[in-house]
C-alpha cells in the first residue's frame, strides 16, 4: 500500500510541476485550514487555532485560549499521540471518549489526550460528541499509520524505492545532458546554416547571428526547466517515502508556491501597468536596433548620406540613443509599480539633486566631445598640438581625448579644455597638400644671398621622404643688423615623420654649408670693420648658384 501511495504521489507531483506558476495556495498536498472565526455583535471575529501534526499531516485544528495558546496545545496533544504510538503496549482498542456536562475527553487507558470542549464544537459548525468521535477516529488512524511507516519491511521497501528512483533521476539526467548536447551539434551544424538575415532592400532588420542567438537561448530555457521539473518530482517523491522526511514533502510544493502566490498577486494588480511597460521596452528595443543598424550602415558606407560623415555615425547613434532611452523613461515613469509612493519620490529627487551637483564638468565635458565631433577639428590617428602638447590622437572619448606623443607618452586632455583652448592639427591638410617643414639659418651679409638659397635648396633636395611636388622654396623672413635670416619650407606627406625629416634636413643644411666653406654663425662685433661686409657683384653667383640664362 505504501508502494501504490509514493507512486501516486510521483503522479501527483508531475502534474503539480507543470502548475507551479498558478498563485493558486490549494494546490498543496494538504494545506493548513483557515483560521476559524465566530461571529460576536454582528462582527466577524477571527479565533487562533493551530493544527495538530503527527508525521507531515495534519489530523485536526485546535483553538487557543488566553492561558493556553493554540501553538503550544497543538504541541501538548502532537506530543501524547507520538508517545501512545511509540508504546507497543498501547492499542486501538483502549481509546475511549470521556462525556462530561461541558466538555468531552479523550482518553486512552488512564491517559488524557485532549479535551474538546463546546467552543471547540461551536467552530466547527457541529456539536460536541460528534466532533470528539471524529478526532477518536483520526487519533487511531495516526496511531497506526506511524507504526506502520516506521514498521521493517516499509522502511525496506521504501528505502528500495528511493534507490531506484536515484538511479532512474540519474540516468534520466545522463540522457537528457546527451540528448541536449546533440540538439546543441544539429543547431550549431546545420540549422545555423539555414538561418539568414532578414533585410529590407539593403538594411539589416535582424541579423542572422540574433536569430541564432535566440534560438540557442530557448533550447537551453527548455533544458533548465526540464531539469528543476524532473529534480522537483525526485525530491518531492523521495521525501514522502520516509516519515520523518513527509513533513518537508508536503510543504515543498508551499514552499514553491507562497512566493510565487505572493509575486502572482501583486503582479495581477500590476498586469496593465507591466502591460504597458512592457510594450514601450519592445518598441524602444526595437527602435534602438534599427537606429543602431542604421548608423552602423552609414559607419561601413553601405548608406551615404550627403553632407554627412561617416566617422559622426556613432557620436550621432549615441545622442540619439539617449534621446530615445530619456523619452521612453520620462513616458514610462507614470506607470512604474511603486513610483506613486513617497519613498520612491524621495529617492528620485535625491538621486537627482546628486545628479546635478556632481554632473557640471561632466555634461560640460560631454558637450564638448560633441562638439569637437562635428566640427572635426581632428580625427583619430591625426597628429595635434592641444596647448603644450604635441602627439597622435589615440582615442576620442565623450570626456577625454587621449593623446600619444613622440616620446611615447599618453596625455589624456579633457574635452572642455580642448574646446577652450587652440589645436594645431598637422595631418588635416597634409592629405591633399602636404605638410610645410621649415628651419632658419643666421647668415652674415657677405655670403651671397644666391648663394644661400641655392645651398638650402640643395639641403632639402637631399633630404629623403621630402616632397618634390610642390617644390621648396626660400624665404628671406628678416634683414637684422648682422645678419639675413633665410627660411627653407619643404613639403611632406607624413605628419609623423617630421622630427625625423627635421632631423636629417638639418644634417644635410650642416654638410652642405661645410662643403661651400660658409659659416652657419650670427656675427656679432663692436665696431664697424676696416672693409664694408658688401658681396661685389661678380660673386653673386658663388656655387652652388647658377646665373640666369641669356
């Protein structure tokens, strides 16, 4: 008998499991009564009472008084039937009901097990020796089946049953992991080939590796519930074999279910609200991915837009995400469950108010990595002067920008500085036109000045990685009292390499004026010389300078 009771509660068990989101408290095995009430001056008056529980079952409800709880006699009465149980020299036969003008007792032998007095008769809607037998009768049913559970061969049988059901939760979940690992190969091998992105012309509405994604994520929801059901009927079955374990089988399935019952109950006050909650985050999800494809369409060049470009794609999805995420808040806040309380009222404006003493050089640095965006004062990779700094644009932040200089340094710049201050940017214009390298030299007035430029030109012809289209060129930027300060630009097309080309130009300005015997020196004197430092015209054209032709 005890074998057909464990496998009616597997039964049980599996159909209980596939109803453990209803918030529904009967589903228990046997639930505790409801608290019994009586009726004083037209008022419902709630009386305390406690059920009495030998082995995980309840066997009746008893009420409270002022001097005896209900919780503790309850326990009193638990208490005697366990110890006539636990006496083999007690049988059935010696319970026996003891009618008394007010109340009726219990006995068994000499031994009192309980009194049920008329207000005990008066909440269960009957009168007194009916209920008094009632209780006799449950009294002895207890008696025997804690004797029986307890008895050699059920413990036996039960302790068999439990190892079989072991072996069986074990190969089931062996199975059920080598099953999953297969339908895991057949998704990953054959189904993800058949999944394609779903697009509209050429714009990605949902790619393919979502789809997949999804997909993957529901085989394993399937295999986590599968699993939690088979350990629950295990659990739930096993527990019940075993009486000193049948309490804690009985309450598993309230134990699952007065949270779910709780959460279920304030959920379905909450359903239209969460209803409209819930639609506005899958229109804003879904508009945030198609904002998202979008923009990253226009990043790659699938999508031109005129005027437009594409390295504003992700500063733009970005301003345009937050837009979509505040306006999606400010509609939602209304409907959120709790934000009419005043807690939840309190606890927004001090967010806030910290929001906004903190948040000045935080929003204003913000602005200002957007507004160096679009004006495109510089770009990744460029090489900047930003105030005493000099280097290459590592990473452009919405706080920061991160600058990596010559001497392999980071500097990280805020973003307001930058926008208050001057940029230097040597690589805009070098992609077209190339980059102007210039030096000056110091020459006295009896070199001529031919002779000069011809020599700077030379020194930049020499020089490697120099641009010869468009051609260098000499400036003669002052004529001072010792000296004519000459200037020698010369083009490049790499930014980066221009401490190197400085470098080299001026080795190759230094050879050329040593091979010419011209001294790179600034005179200075006292006094005027014997002779005028003029240069006389047939040494205009010293080498390396050439005279016109004709």
């Amino acid at each position: 008998m005890n074998l057909r009771l464990s496998l009616n509660r597997l039964i049980a068990s599996v159909v209980l499991s596939c109803l453990l989101l209803l918030p529904v408290a009967g589903l228990a095995a046997e639930p505790p009564a409801a608290t019994p009430a009586r009726v004083v001056d037209e008022k419902i008056v709630e009386v305390p009472s406690a059920p009495v529980v030998v082995d995980g079952n309840i066997l009746f409800q008893v009420r409270g008084m002022s001097a005896m709880p209900a919780e503790r006699r309850a326990q009193h009465i638990t208490e005697r039937i366990v110890r006539l149980a636990n006496d083999p020299t007690f049988a059935r036969q010696s319970l026996r009901l003891d009618s008394q003008p007010e109340a009726t007792m219990i006995m068994a032998g000499n031994m009192l097990i309980m009194i049920v007095s008329n207000s005990d008769a008066q909440l269960e809607g009957i009168d007194r020796h009916t209920l008094a037998r009632g209780v006799l009768w449950r009294i002895g049913e207890a008696v025997d089946a804690w004797r029986r559970d307890r008895s050699q061969d059920t413990l036996q049988r039960s302790a068999l049953f439990a190892f079989g059901a072991t072996i069986l939760l074990t190969f089931a979940i062996w199975s059920g992991l080598r099953l999953f690992r297969s339908l895991r190969r057949l998704i990953e091998e054959r189904i993800r080939q058949r999944i394609h992105d779903v697009q509209v012309r050429k714009f990605n509405v949902v790619r393919a590796q979502h789809l997949f994604w999804l997909l993957s994520r529901a085989h394993s929801l399937f295999w986590t519930i599968a699993l939690l059901v088979t350990l629950y009927v295990y659990f739930s079955s096993v527990l019940a074999l075993f009486p000193w374990t049948r309490g804690l089988a009985n309450n598993l399935t309230l134990f699952l279910l007065d949270p779910l019952r709780t959460l279920g109950l304030g959920f379905l006050k909450a359903v239209p609200k969460l209803i409209f909650l819930l639609v506005i985050y899958l229109i804003t999800r879904y508009l945030l991915k198609l904002v998202r494809l979008f923009f990253a369409s226009i990043a790659d060049g699938t999508v031109v837009l005129p005027e437009f470009e594409a390295e504003w794609a992700w500063p733009t999805y970005r301003l345009v995400r937050l837009l979509l995420l505040g306006l999606a808040l400010i509609v939602a806040y209304p409907y959120i469950p709790g934000s009419e309380t005043e807690a939840f009222k309190g606890l927004s404006i001090f967010v806030g108010i910290i929001f906004s003493l903190g948040s000045s050089s935080l929003i204003g640095n913000l602005i200002a990595g957007y507004s160096m965006t679009y004006r495109r004062a510089f770009r990744v990779g460029d090489r900047v002067k930003i105030g005493e700094h000099l280097g290459d644009v590592e990473q452009m932040r919405l706080l920061v920008t991160h600058l990596r200089t010559p001497k392999n340094e980071e500097v990280i710049i805020p973003n307001s500085t930058i926008l208050g201050g001057d940029v230097v940017n040597f690589s805009t214009l070098s992609r077209q036109q190339g980059l102007i390298l210039h030096t000056t030299v110091g020459i006295g007035y009896e070199t001529p000045w031919r002779q000069v430029e011809a020599m700077l030109l030379e020194a930049a012809a020499r020089t490697p990685d120099l641009l010869r289209e468009p051609q260098p060129y000499v400036w003669q930027k002052s004529l001072g009292d010792f000296s004519v300060t000459y200037e020698i630009n010369a083009y490049c097309s790499e930014p980066r390499n221009m401490f190197r080309l400085y470098t080299e130009l001026h080795r190759n300005i230094l050879d050329i004026f040593n091979e010419y015997g011209v001294q790179i020196m600034t005179p200075a004197y006292e006094g005027d010389p014997e002779q005028p430092k003029v240069v006389p015209r047939e040494l205009w054209f010293t080498a390396p300078a050439r005279p016109p032709e004709g």
